[in-house]
C-alpha cells in the first residue's frame, strides 16, 4: 500500500510539472493534494474530511515562489556577507540572550558537548535570538512549494507530511503555526522533519516546543549539532597560508573534510596555527573579506555547521559571531 500511494504522488508531480497553478480558492482540490491526503489517510490514519476542510483553507502563496527562485545569496563576497550577521547589535543581544538563559546553555554543553557561544550564534543567525522567526502560515509555504514547485515538490511534500504528523503529536492546530517562506519553523529554525528527529524537551515540561520556548530551542540546537558531528572541545576553522601552487580546485567545496592537514600541506595549504594534528581533516577555504583574500581551513566543526545550514559564508558567520559573543562576555561588557 506504501508502494502504491508514493507511485501516485510521483505520477501526479510529473503530470502537474509544466502545468499553470490552478484557480482555486483552496488547495482541496489540487490534484496533489488529493494524493497526499490518500496517503497520509492510508499510512498515517488521519481523518480524511478534517485533511479535507484544512487543505480548502490553506492559501497558495506566490511571495513564496518569489523568494525560491531568487539566488540564495544575493551578497557575493564574504565581507559583505559578514556585515549582515555580525554587528554590534548582534553581539550585544547575543550576549544578552546567554546571561539570561546561562544555566540552560550551561546544561545543554554538559549534556551535548556543543559551545554554549555556537549555539547562541545560530540561533541569533536564524532568528534574531527568537524575535524574528517567520510570519507566514507554515502549511501554506509547504503546500505551496510542494504542490506548485514541481523542482522541489517531492522534498516540501515529505516536509508537508511530517508537518502534518508533528502537529498531531503536539495536538496543534497546523492552520495556526508560523514559520519562514521554507516553512522552517522556531528559534532555531527547524523544518518538521529536523523538528521530529531532533527537537528536544529540554525544561521536562512534557512537550517539545521550539517555536515559544528557549528552553527546549537551546537543548534542540545542542542536540541537532552532536547528532551531525559536532566534536566537543576542538576548533572549527583556523586561518590558512598557501604556497604559490595550492590548488584552487580544492577550495570551497562543501564536501566532507577528507584530506589532513598533511595532504593539504602538499597541496598547497597550511594551518598559520601551531600545534594541530598531522591527521585533522580539513576543507580550504577561499573568501575575499574587506581586506582582500583570506584563506582559512574548516575543520570537521565547520563542517557539522555546514549540515545545518550548506553555506560556507552562513558556517563562517554562525563561527565568528559566536567568537565575538564570547569575547564580549569574556570583557564583561555587553
């Protein structure tokens, strides 16, 4: 039966592929819509005629589609991207949001391992430390992108479906819920998927609740970066030197870091820190900041950032907004 309600999804996004969005009023009567609700009725036993009215109240978004297709990174160079995230305002409130929730960051670099000074910087990258987490209907955007996005339709209709589940498990009324034009939700910016698997009840109140509690979103972010590699205590990316003849095919690409330190030296790239392994793997890097080219090594820390967000500028951000926090609160000001 599971085989059968996949096919049918698959068939109905290569039929709707080239096809103009339909009028409707709501998206009930997508053709999309139907077959997901069929599935989510056979595999997950949802109500049927309650799927049925949400979906007719559910509004097709073309602000939405807008923002998909354009590039994902207006700002070219890294220095120019550096000065969106990391400002006086976001290191003040940065530091602001550790002192008032110190015990919980605390707890969760205890129990997960992760930099009380990373987490607060994701979560001040995504969100603005909570205050900007997304205005637009999360079951819109994903219905949106899932049935009239057909280049990324079968993703956002996996992500529908687990929408769809997470807001049952909470007993969630999913007409109501808020989120980005991607549908990612919360302080920490999760999308349903990420939030099933890696969301936490961080204060033990018995619910898992990312969108109005800091408590649960500072133990969610801690986790979801362990789960993705995160080693406790070693260093994310070092300044690089390189020799005339490093190899620039090497540079920037978000691979997982599979050279050490000591290939990379034959290919042209060294730490300018001392004292790290032979055998740490690394990824090169290559960024024009406002003071011309800066060449840096990612090391396996940076790559787990990159899992939660795959820009090399976004993992560089989220890394030296974290350090500026720390420094900050290291002074005492703030």
């Amino acid at each position: 039966m599971r085989k059968w309600a996949i096919a049918l999804l698959l068939l109905a996004v290569s039929s709707l592929a080239a096809s103009p969005r339909p009028v409707t009023t709501g998206y009930s009567g997508h053709e999309l819509t139907r077959a997901l609700i069929d599935k989510m009725v056979v595999e997950h036993g949802f109500d049927r005629t309650q799927l049925e009215r949400q979906f007719a109240q559910v509004e097709y978004k073309q602000s939405i589609i807008d923002a998909m297709e354009r590039p994902a990174e207006k700002v070219k160079e890294w220095g120019e991207y550096r000065k969106i995230f990391i400002t006086e305002r976001r290191i003040s409130e940065g530091v602001d949001f550790w002192r008032s929730h110190a015990a919980v960051l605390a707890r969760a670099e205890q129990q997960y391992g992760v930099n009380p000074a990373l987490i607060v910087a994701i979560i001040g990258v995504e969100t603005h430390y909570g205050r900007i987490t997304g205005s637009y209907r999360v079951i819109d955007a994903l219905s949106t992108l899932a049935f009239d996005y057909p280049k990324r339709s079968e993703f956002f209709t996996r992500e529908l479906e687990q929408f769809l589940i997470l807001t049952r498990e909470q007993q969630r009324d999913p007409l109501t819920l808020t989120g980005s034009y991607a549908g990612a939700m919360g302080y920490g910016q999760f999308m349903p998927s990420s939030y099933r698997q890696y969301a936490v009840d961080f204060d033990g109140d018995g619910i898992v609740d990312i969108w109005e509690n800091p408590d649960d979103a500072i133990g969610s972010v801690a986790n979801y970066m362990l789960r993705h590699g995160w080693q406790p205590g070693q260093s994310v990316a070092v300044r690089a030197r390189t020799s005339g003849a490093y190899n620039a095919a090497l540079v920037n690409k978000l691979l997982v870091p599979e050279l050490t330190l000591a290939e990379l030296r034959v290919q042209g790239f060294a730490p300018v820190m001392q004292g790290l392994p032979a055998d740490t793997r690394a990824i090169p890097l290559k960024l024009v900041g406002d003071y011309g080219v800066e060449f840096w090594l990612g090391l396996p820390n940076f790559y787990a950032i990159t899992r939660y967000n795959h820009s090399y500028r976004y993992a560089m951000a989220v890394t030296q907004l974290s350090e500026a926090i720390a420094d900050r609160l290291g002074d005492g000001e703030g």
